[in-house]
C-alpha cells in the first residue's frame, strides 16, 4: 500500500495543470474590441480573427498588456505614444500583403469610423 502514495499527488497534480490550461485557452478576450482612438474616431478590432490568424497573442501584446482597457491607460501615462499602435497594425497588414497573404485595411479611413 505503501508503494501508491506517490497515485493522489501526481493525479493531483495533472488535473491541477489541465485546469490551468483550459483557464488560459478560455481566456481569449472578447471577440470584437472597440479601440477609443481620439477625434479620427474609434476603431472596431475584430479581435477574435486576430488571435486566430496570428496564433501568437505576443504579436500585438508586447506593445501592451491583456488587460481592458490597457491602450487607453498607456496613452493617458505618456507610455503609449499617439500613434504607435495604429503603425504597428498597419505594419503588419503591410507585411502580409507584400506577402500575398489576405488581410486587414491600411488607409485612415477604413479603420477609423
């Protein structure tokens, strides 16, 4: 009997990770995001597509963290500068394009309603 002690916390210690993971794969943000950019008008981010198309969430949330509402708090701190987020969106939809891969827009108006 001695010989299983060892069964509860390796079984234990699984499921703790399944759960840990499935918390972290659940954890995709909301679908659509509406990005608050100033007097061109907000931006309607479909978010959901991204996670999707870029698989890597760190592709955009190096620049800024997972949180709601982290753009707009980073631009109010003087850590975000007035454009930066757009260059890299637009950078990127550059790039895929160059590419010949399908993607966003890269002109003002088609982000910004």
């Amino acid at each position: 009997m001695k010989q299983r002690k060892w069964f509860w916390p390796v079984l234990a210690a699984l499921v703790l990770t399944a759960v840990a993971a499935l918390a972290a794969e659940m954890n995709m943000g909301a679908p659509n995001l509406v990005i608050p950019a100033g007097n061109k008008g907000d931006v309607s981010f479909p978010h959901g597509t991204h996670q999707t198309v870029l698989e890597d969430c760190n592709t955009c949330h190096s620049l800024f963290p997972q949180e709601p509402g982290s753009i707009v708090s980073l631009k109010a701190a003087g850590t975000l500068r007035k454009m930066q987020v757009m260059k890299v969106c637009q950078g990127c939809h550059k790039e895929m394009t160059q590419a010949g891969k399908k993607t966003g827009p890269v002109s003002c108006n088609d982000c910004h309603q």
